[in-house]
C-alpha cells in the first residue's frame, strides 16, 4: 500500500487538509504532512509532520514571485526524494 503525504506551505493550506487528515486518523489510514516552510505551521499539530526548510514565519510573504521562485525550488529538491511512488497532495 502506497502512502499518503500533503505536501503544504501556508497556513491557509493546513486549516484546509485538518478535516482531511481527521477523517484518515478516523480511519485509521496513515498519512504524512510535509511543509516547505513558507508558514510556521507547528500549531497544527500534525501526526507524521516534517519540515524541509525553516519556516519563514506566520506571514511567508514575499515581496515579488522572483523572490519565491528560488525558496519553492529548493523545498521542491528537498521533498522529492520523501514521496518518490507515493500518493501526494499538493
């Protein structure tokens, strides 16, 4: 059986899959969240969360896409290897 993994960054997309994530532990189905760490979202309280990258605070913003282009890459590197044949969410 394959995996489940969300792969998440703001805090708008945690509050968002947390039903998601209830109704699996409801279940008894397991699943992994993983943040790029755009948003601190350690609040969540998440089974199975890690974070490839510090987060950047409660805000994340960026000031221009040219900005977050290099950040999402880079996260991007690092989660590919967790979820490689696995189901993702993003």
């Amino acid at each position: 059986m394959k995996n489940i993994y969300f792969v998440i960054g703001t805090r708008a997309e945690a509050i968002k899959i947390l039903p998601v994530c209830k109704a699996l532990e409801a279940e008894k189905i397991p699943y992994y969240v993983i943040s790029t760490g755009q948003h601190d979202l350690q609040e969540f309280n998440f089974k199975n969360f890690k974070e490839v990258t510090p987060p950047r605070g409660k805000s994340g913003t960026f000031n221009r896409i040219t900005d977050a282009l290099p950040f999402l890459f880079s996260a991007m590197k690092k989660i590919f290897p967790l979820v490689k044949g696995q189901i993702v969410v993003v």
